[in-house]
C-alpha cells in the first residue's frame, strides 16, 4: 500500500507526464494544492520533494514548483543523503557503501531463499517491468528499493537487515537518480532478472556477481565514476572510532 505522499506524488507525476501541468509551468501554489487533493501540506511537500529527484519539477524559494520535464539538473543529481546512523553521505559515498554491503546480503538470500521468499522477488521484478512499460518512474523506484530492501530481508542476518532500514531512506533516494537522469527507457531491467535467476538458483557467487554489476551499473547510469579519485577530500562527518586493545600477558 502507498504511503500518503507516494501516492500524490504519483497522482502529480500522472499530471505531468499526460500534459496536465506542461513543461515549464508552474504547478498550482501549495495551499491551494493541498486542499484539492485533501492531503496535508507536509505530505505534499514530501511527494514534491520525490518528483524533484526524478526530475519531474523543479522547487524554487519565492518563485514556486516548476514543471521542467524528466532530466534532473548536475546539481541535484550530485546532492548529499542523510542516513540516521551514518551522518551525510555523497551520492559515491553511497554507492561505495553499497557495493560492499549488497553482493553480500544478495550471496546469503541466495544460499537460505526459500520458496516464499523468490516468489516475492519475482514479483517485485515483475512490478518493476509493469511500471517501466508505463513509464512510471515513481512506482518503478518504489519497486526497486523494495527488491533490494527484501534481498536483505531474506539473508536472515539481522545486522545487515538492520543496516538496510538505517540506508532504506537514502538508497531510495540514490535509485531514483537513474530515472531522473535517463527516464524509463535506460534502466536494465535485465540485471535484476539475471540477480533473480541466480538467487533462485541458490547460486550465492553469481548471486553476488550479479548485484555487483548492477551496482556498478547504475553508478554509471547515475553519473559517478568510481574509477577516478574523488574531485575534493571527503572529510568524515564524525569523530573517528577509537580502539583499545587489551594487553596479552
């Protein structure tokens, strides 16, 4: 079931994208708006806040919410994520983070999957499809964060289903940008199927092999090149951890 702000966020989109609201108009301002779609002004501003990521509109200060089209801006699409437990991470910060932790959490669903577990995933594939060939960038997001999200469900560790709820919020964020940058018609739903296919086949190398690439994949797709330093230091956004090593005697 959607949350509140998913589904304006998905009524919004359907607007947009049938020419409702066309590119480079503004939508109507945010009370008035609010009130015809009988949600509060914070759940519109949250589903607003989704359309920016996908590029749909873009939220001026004094000035209002413009309809730009489905290209999100250089600026946005390099813009930092806030994680509960981890400060603020850039977007390759991010996608660093989750190349170590995914291919893992994938390995372990595919050596413990059970039958209700794959039939869920399927789904999910199958929803990301059914979104993609309508153009839905809002549902097919939501359908990729859960597909990843439920990998982790299904390692049966509860610290890296533990880490996947602290990053759930940011991961969402970040696999929204493939869609801002590149729309419907860029994202490989292929490299889900071939995760699928070896998770279902209990196969936890290819498994891991599988996320890695696609990973690697929508790093490129997002813009972030990994095979180059990064521009400026990223500093830590906290106190290094300390350890004491007790003595041996």
């Amino acid at each position: 079931m959607h949350s509140i702000p998913s589904s304006v966020a998905q009524a919004l989109q359907q607007r947009i994208l049938s020419g409702d609201y066309p590119s480079g108009g503004r939508l109507p301002p945010q009370r008035e708006l609010a009130e015809t779609l009988g949600v509060s002004r914070a759940s519109l501003r949250e589903a607003l806040t989704v359309l920016e990521t996908l590029g749909l509109v873009d939220i001026l200060p004094s000035r209002g919410v413009v309809v730009r089209g489905t290209q999100a801006s250089a600026e946005r699409m390099h813009r930092p994520f806030a994680t509960p437990a981890l400060g603020t991470l850039s977007p390759r910060q991010l996608i660093e983070l989750r190349l170590v932790l995914e291919p893992g959490w994938t390995a372990l669903a595919a050596a413990r999957m059970h039958a209700a577990g794959l039939r869920h995933l399927q789904w999910l594939q199958q929803q990301l499809a059914h979104a993609l060939e309508r153009n839905d960038l809002l549902s097919a997001a939501e359908a990729d964060l859960h597909f990843h999200v439920l990998l982790a469900q299904l390692s049966g560790n509860p610290g890296l289903m533990a880490m996947a709820g602290q990053l759930e919020h940011a991961i969402g964020h970040s696999l929204r940008l493939p869609f801002a940058r590149n729309g419907a018609d860029d994202h490989p739903a292929h490299e889900h199927d071939a995760i699928v296919q070896a998770v279902a086949a209990g196969d936890a190398v290819a498994s891991a092999e599988a996320m890695r690439a696609h990973l690697l994949s929508a790093a490129r797709r997002s813009g972030i090149d990994l095979s180059a330093p990064p521009a400026t230091p990223e500093p830590m956004q906290h106190e290094p951890v300390s350890f004491r090593l007790a003595s041996i005697s």
